[in-house]
C-alpha cells in the first residue's frame, strides 16, 4: 500500500483544500495517533482534523484517489459552518454554548461509550476464541478416537484385498 499512497501524496502535493498525508505513529506523530484513535497500522483517516474518521475503502492507488477527489473536501465544522444544514448549525451553536467543563464531560461522556463498546467487543471475540479453542480440541479428540477405534487398519484391510473382478495371480 505504501507506493500506491506516497503516488497520491504527490497526486494531491500542492492542493489548497485536499492534504493527503502520512504520519508515524510510533515517533513524532505517536500523540496525534493516540488523540486520533489509531490501534493499528496502517490506519487511513480522513475528515476533519479535529474530528477524523475511519476510511474503509479499497487500498489501491484508483480507489483511494477516487475517495480522495469526490472526499476531501471543505466540511461542515465550527470553522465552516456555512457548508452546514441547519441540523448540524444548531448543534454547533448547542456546543459553542456550552461551558469548557460542560463541552469536556460530554466529550468524556461519548468517548467512554467508544471505549466501552471496544471493551465489550474485545470480551465477546476473547469469548469466541475460548469456544473455537474447546470446539477444535473436542473435534481432534473425535478424530483421535475414530482412527485409535481402527479406522485406518479398516483402510488398510481394504486396501490389500484383491479387486473384484480382478485376474491377478
């Protein structure tokens, strides 16, 4: 993926309203990373910067200069609002009037259901992977069992018998 995405940071170099960019989460930018929600890498995000979403499309270089063109884009934020519907206006406003301290319990308040769900998820796949661990080893138990019971002497009793119909000597 690499070469497909340094090919559209240069597609894109120069853009006044399209940035495409690469971060390294494990140096200098490892606080955006972590501010932005990266668990893994290499993680696509686009959006706006303050509120950065998760890219899920294809990752080859015609996939991601289409999402890049008909994408990146001026949005609707505090600092565009006019390319806002009124909805997203009102919200705003609801936002801007809220005290610092109110704005950042609701943050924390939304962001702890963001961590409960990774959480929850996290304990139903751990779930998920006991019960795939104690179902394969219950299938080679079967197995075992089947081939001690004498399966493949069975096999091999078959085997040696001559075919029907056969002229062999």
């Amino acid at each position: 993926m690499k070469p497909d995405w340094d090919k559209l940071m240069e597609e894109f170099a120069g853009s006044a309203t399209k940035l495409v960019a690469d971060v390294d989460c494990t140096a200098e930018g490892k606080s955006l990373c972590e501010t932005s929600g990266v668990r893994g890498y290499p993680t696509i995000k686009w959006g706006d910067p303050s509120d950065l979403q998760d890219y899920q499309g294809g990752r080859d270089f015609d996939s991601l200069k289409k999402f890049a063109e008909e994408n990146l884009k001026p949005m609707c934020s505090p600092k565009n609002i006019d390319l806002c519907d009124d909805d997203k206006k009102a919200q705003i406003t609801e936002y801007q009037g809220m005290s610092d301290e109110t704005l950042a319990a609701a943050i924390a308040a939304e962001e702890k259901k963001l961590d409960d769900a990774e959480a929850e998820f996290k304990a139903e796949v751990g779930k998920l992977q006991e019960k795939y661990s104690s179902l394969s080893a219950e299938k080679d138990e079967k197995i075992a069992a089947v081939k001690a019971a004498g399966l493949g002497l069975m096999k091999a009793v078959k085997n040696s018998k001559p075919a029907a119909g056969s002229d062999e000597l």
